[in-house]
C-alpha cells in the first residue's frame, strides 16, 4: 500500500510531514552521511542573526533524566557567513530550507530577513521569539501578545515566503499567543520550543549551567508539547508544526493527530542521528498498518 506524504505547511510544500528542530541539525552537513537530506520534508536550520553570536558561557549542556538542558545562546556566524557556507552548501540538495530567524530587537529580526530575500535556497522563514538562553530579544518577545503582533508585523511585511512562528512554552495561554501571531500575518506556527528549567550540582552546591537556566528539551517535555498543539489546533486557522520530546514515528503521529500538520526531530537526533529518517518511516509503517491512504487524514484526528 502506498501513503500520500505531501503537506502544506503554511504554503510550503513538504513531500512528507518531517523536518529538523532548529539548533539540532545544523544544516544539515553533520548528518549528511547518516541521513539522506532531500528524502526529508524540508530542513530548519540553526538560528541565524544578523551579526555572529558568539553564544553563552560553558558549560551550557546538562543531561537531564528523560532529556537534556541547554544555555548555547544562539551561537551563530551571522546571516552572511550562513549565506556563504549553509546556503552553498544547501544548494547540492533539493529538499525546501526553512531559516531559523534570530534577533535581539525587531530591526534586527527584519533585516536578517531582507538579507536572506534575494537568496533562492530559501523556502522559509521561523521566527524564533522563543529562545529562553538570550538576554534580550527570543522569550521575551514570544510571552507577550502585543510584542508578538509587533515583530511578526514587520517580519510579515519583509517577504512574501511563507512565515512561521516558533512559540515559547513559558506563557500563561499559548492559544492567546497563537491568536496574537495568526493575526499578525503568521502562515504558520512552530510550537514548541524548550522548557525553562534547571539543573544543580549537590556536590559543589552550584548550578551546572554557567546562566543557572537553560532550555529543556527531550522526551520529558513531550506532555506538555502535545498539550500545547492540541489547544493551540483549537484556536488558530492556520497549520502547525509540532516538536517537543519527538523520539520515534508514534511520537510524530500523536502529534499528528493533536493537530500538528508538520512536526520536527529535535534532539533525538544527539541520541541517533538517522532519528529524523526513522520517524519519517515510522509513520509510514502506521498508515500501513492501520490503512491510512493519506497522512492528512491523521490530522488533528485526536478522538476525545
């Protein structure tokens, strides 16, 4: 039995439902000999900023029961360099580049956009307003509905690609935020990104990341993800792509089936860096299985 695969994320077309967590895959050039990259539905690339980032102090990772913490801090060489060496690098490849935006103010979030529009390898843009490992910009943009409308606003009237929002899970009301980004122009909404949280040193009696905080990720933060797709599926119009503690092809349908059009393999792929492509035929071995002619039948399609 054959599955149809292709999903409309917001405008782009994915010839399956699976792509990579920013700040997880690079882009792509690390696991290119573990993964076929265009039998993906599209690649996210790690966070780019307008100029480098040379990130947070170490150590910024902490293995964590059932996951990981991280404090990177969006390290990163700047929007040129990405064109330079991501960008070339992607071009040997067909399948769709959604770039990972970065930004400590709004300008910053535009400008990196307007450098990236004369680039064709661009299919997408995620505008991080999420990240909890920055001092300004990231989070604090994304807990805030006005602030979110402002920056996806201007974003939105920087290009006319298709435009997700990647949403932080650190908020009161995520379907409020949700509503907020829809609203201001967003084609889709990436949700979520990592969960606040901690990690302390009994021994030394100190934290063992040097910002104290960082982002935790993994199949701890997995209930709350799909807590978070399913209400957010409820409140906005347009697609979702959903990620949080994603390990195996029945993790990417129970998001499928929360509501997410699209989902993406974060750090399951530090664990096993074919994690992407093994979702990917996990999915499909479901739809076998349980006679799923079209993996858009599974969306949303939660039974409550």
């Amino acid at each position: 039995m054959s599955v149809a695969m292709q999903v409309d994320l917001g405008g782009l077309l994915m010839e399956n439902p699976l792509t990579t967590a920013s700040g997880t895959f690079g882009s792509g050039r690390e696991y290119a000999a573990f993964v076929d990259l265009d039998a993906l539905g599209a690649i996210t690339t790690k966070g780019v900023s307008l100029k480098p980032w040379k990130g947070n102090a170490t150590p910024r990772i902490a293995e964590t029961p059932s996951g990981m913490l991280n404090s990177i801090g969006l390290q990163n060489p700047g929007v040129d360099a990405f064109i330079e060496t991501d960008l070339a690098f992607l071009s040997a490849y067909k399948v769709p580049v959604i770039v990972n935006v970065s930004g400590h103010s709004i300008d910053e979030y535009v400008q990196v956009i307007e450098r990236l529009e004369g680039e064709d390898r661009v299919g997408a843009y995620e505008v991080n307003i999420s990240c909890p490992n920055v001092d300004a910009g990231g989070m604090a943009f994304g807990c805030h509905a006005p602030s979110v409308e402002a920056v996806v606003s201007r974003c939105r009237s920087a290009t006319k690609r298709p435009l997700f929002v990647k949403l932080t899970p650190n908020v009161t009301s995520i379907a409020e935020i949700a509503r907020a980004a829809q609203d201001a122009g967003a084609d889709a909404i990436s949700l979520i990104n990592t969960v606040l949280g901690m990690a302390i040193d009994a021994h030394t009696r100190k934290p063992v990341l040097a910002r104290a905080v960082g982002g935790l990720s993994g199949p701890a933060i997995k209930p709350i993800a799909l807590r978070m797709v399913y209400e957010a599926y409820r409140a906005v119009r347009i697609p979702l792509l959903g990620m949080g503690g994603i390990m195996s092809g029945q993790d990417a349908i129970e998001f499928l089936l929360a509501g997410a059009t699209a989902v993406a393999v974060g750090t399951a792929s530090f664990v096993n860096p074919r994690a992407v492509a093994d979702c990917k035929a996990g999915i499909e071995a479901y739809c076998v299985r349980y006679g799923v002619k079209d993996v858009n039948e599974l969306i949303g399609g939660l039974i409550c």
